[in-house]
C-alpha cells in the first residue's frame, strides 16, 4: 500500500510553508502528495498560462522522492471563460443558467464550471487538459493524474444535454415506437422528447439512467483527452465521501470502465459503514486497482463540528482498506487549511503545521508497512461466496416517490 495525503489545495498551504511541510511527510514515511491543478489557476487569463507555482512543487516533491498525484479541476475553470462564453453554463431546473461561484471544496470560485456538453468547453478544457499533460509528462514527480473529483456535475438541461439524452434514448430503444411503447406516449420522433424535470416512473428512471451514461461518457472523454497525450502515467478517478451505491444517478461500475483505477473518498464514522463503501469500490473496479483516494486526517467534515476521530479509529481505516485490497490510501488532508469553508478541519498536524498523535500514529503504521513489505504484497484475496444484488433502479423508485424512507438502502446496509 502507497501512504499518500492531500498537500496543496489553493491557496492552502502557503508557499513559505512547503519545504519544511514536505520534509516532514517525507520523515514520517508517505510516499505521495496530492496537488489540486485548477484551470483558473493556470489560466487566468485569456491565452495567459502560469505553471511556476505547480513547476515549483513538483520539483520540491522531486527533490525529497515523494510521488505526486495531480488533480484535474477541468470544473473550475477561469472568470473570463465565463464572461466570454456564458452560454456554456448548466441551465438548472427552472431554465437559469447558474453562475460560477465559490464554494466549500472550490474556495478559488468558478464552481460548478461550465456544461462539458457544450462543445466550446469541451474545446477548452481540452486544452487546459492538454497542456496540463504535455507539460509533466516528463516530470519525475508525477505519479499519476485523477481526472474528476468526486464526479461533480450539475444537472442540466441545456440544448446540448437534450441532444445528449436523445442519443441515450435512441441508442437504447433503437426506434421512437419501441419509446412510446415504454412510456405510453405518441411521439413522432426523438426530436420531440425532452429530457424530464419530473414525471412518472417509465421517462423518470430513463432521466436517472441518462445520467449514469452520461458521467461515463465525459469519463471516457476526459480520459481519452489526457491519454492521447500521454501514455505512460496512472490515469484514475474517485467518488464522493459517502457509498457510491445509493445515489440514483450514480453507476460506479460505468464510472470505473473507461479508467486504468478506481476510488473513493471516505468520511464513514463508523467501520461498518466504511467497509461497505469500500467494499462496493473494489467491486466497481473489476480487478483495476482501487484507492482510498481521501479519508479524514482528524476533524470529520462538519464545518461548524469539533468531531475528532481517534488515532486508532484513523489508523483501523487503514486496516479495513487494506483488507479489500486497496493499493492507496491518502489522507485528507497533512495541514489544515486556513481557508475557505472547511478550515479549520481534517487535518493530520496541527493549525500551525506541527506534530501530533496522529502524524506519530502514520509513521508508525508506514514503518510497519515497510517492514513486512513482503507480507503485504504477497496477499490474495479469497473469492466470496455469496453476492449480492444492488438494484439501482429501486433507489430511483424511492428518489421519484420523494419519500423520506429509503427502505433499499436501510435494508442494503
């Protein structure tokens, strides 16, 4: 297993700060930092690109043998993209188009970024995607690169996203009667169907079932734009902080198929909850690796909560991701951030960047790792005996009722 953590986000840490931080995960046995490289940073301005401060950091990370994952943030992209180009923003339920902001995980704004069915942001973060790749090729930092955090997407329901969501249609019923014979309508032809704010079960489930392909797709297009450019690096993603099986838009075997590994953010409070989300992630997988790609250093994510988990509980989160064969675990995150929304919280040290239990307990737990490397490397994983069936569309079934129970996922747990 890779012990990695969560390092720049910006603006946190500040600059002044990296040597020695660095020095001090690379003395307590973490193998990999992760560096968030949002579009707006780099690109502030029309045909203006800036590299050094990421240039700097990688090369720190050269220096002391650390290994680092780059962040793809293709959704935050710059304000004067917006400006120029403000067709290219989702279009929310209502028919508004909903501006770039700033938010609890994107503190540098630009949240939730444009709608990548647009074609003129496909072109642009095609670019931000390109040079971003040419550039570190080369690097000798460079690990590998998580193509989309979390699998953020606004809904939206622009003129593109209808196109998209017919092409669905079209691909899985193959001609308009097998549709209206589905959904008891009488449509002439795909061009009169749109894509569904609200209905009945029948258009409903085909809108959360759009969505799952769709995320695939822009997947699959974000990996094929990194990968046409280069070929030797990890190429991965990862989901969001809670299981990724209850979510009706969410099918993380798609997700997971055009990738080279999967993961999945984690800030279960309780083993049980944590084991099943981690076990859901090695199943999407299908044999690619799987990461624990972020997990709490310390606070849990309540922005206004004092939760502090244990040194124990956080190093039994190691445990359990290792029993399922994760080959990367990263805590989030070494520092605390000093800003935005979720300062001042997760952090392994403490505000000023010092030692604690928690940092003593990693290096402990990566010097045990690399005594019984052989151990560990020569595990093999049993095949179970019994599956289990997840029915997605019964998670759409409770999201259409709006029904306050959730009876699939209180009995699935």
């Amino acid at each position: 297993m890779i012990l990695g953590t969560q390092y720049y986000r910006p603006p946190n840490p500040r600059r002044e700060d990296w040597e020695r931080d660095l020095d001090m995960i690379r003395a307590h046995g973490i193998e990999l930092i992760r560096t968030w490289m949002y579009w707006s940073r780099v690109n502030p301005r029309e045909g203006v690109w800036t590299w050094e401060e990421y240039d700097h950091l990688l090369n720190l990370a050269a220096e002391r043998g650390l290994k680092v994952l780059i962040q793809l943030m293709c959704d935050a992209p710059p304000y004067w993209f917006e400006q120029k180009h403000p067709e290219t923003r989702y279009l929310d339920v209502n028919g508004q188009p909903v501006a770039f902001s700033a938010k609890s995980s994107q503190a540098v704004g630009g949240a939730p970024g444009p709608c990548f069915h647009h074609p003129t942001a496909r072109t642009a973060a095609e670019e931000f995607m390109r040079r971003t790749a040419k550039r570190y090729l080369d690097a000798p930092a460079l690990h590998a690169y998580d193509l989309w955090n979390e699998i953020w997407m606004h809904e939206c329901f622009c003129e593109f996203t209808q196109a998209q969501f017919r092409q669905f249609l079209s691909q899985k019923y193959g001609d308009i009667k097998n549709l209206n014979t589905a959904w008891q309508r009488s449509y002439a032809s795909f061009e009169e169907v749109r894509l569904p704010r609200e209905g009945v079960y029948a258009d409903m489930i085909d809108r959360y079932e759009f969505e799952q392909w769709s995320k695939r797709e822009l997947m699959r297009w974000r990996y094929q734009t990194v990968r046409a450019v280069d070929k030797k690096h990890l190429l991965v993603s990862h989901y969001g902080g809670h299981c990724s099986l209850f979510s009706p838009g969410d099918d993380p075997w798609l997700f997971a198929e055009p990738i080279d590994g999967w993961g999945t953010s984690s800030y279960d409070t309780t083993l049980p909850q944590a084991a099943l989300t981690f076990h859901a992630t090695a199943c999407a997988s299908r044999g690619k690796p799987w990461w624990l790609s972020e997990q709490t250093g310390g606070r849990t994510w309540s922005h206004v909560g004092d939760r502090l988990c244990s040194d124990a509980f956080l190093r039994s989160f190691h445990v359990l991701a290792m029993s399922y064969g994760a080959e990367v675990s990263i805590y989030w995150q070494w520092r605390p951030e000093i800003f935005g929304q979720e300062s001042p919280h997760f952090g392994l040290t403490s505000l000023s960047g010092e030692p604690t239990s928690r940092t003593e307990m990693v290096r402990q737990f990566a010097d045990m790792l690399q005594r019984h490397e052989g151990l560990f490397t020569a595990m093999q994983f049993s095949r179970p005996q019994v599956g289990i069936l997840w029915e997605p569309r019964a998670i759409a079934y409770e999201h259409i009722n709006q029904s306050p129970e959730r009876y699939f996922r209180d009995n699935f747990v």
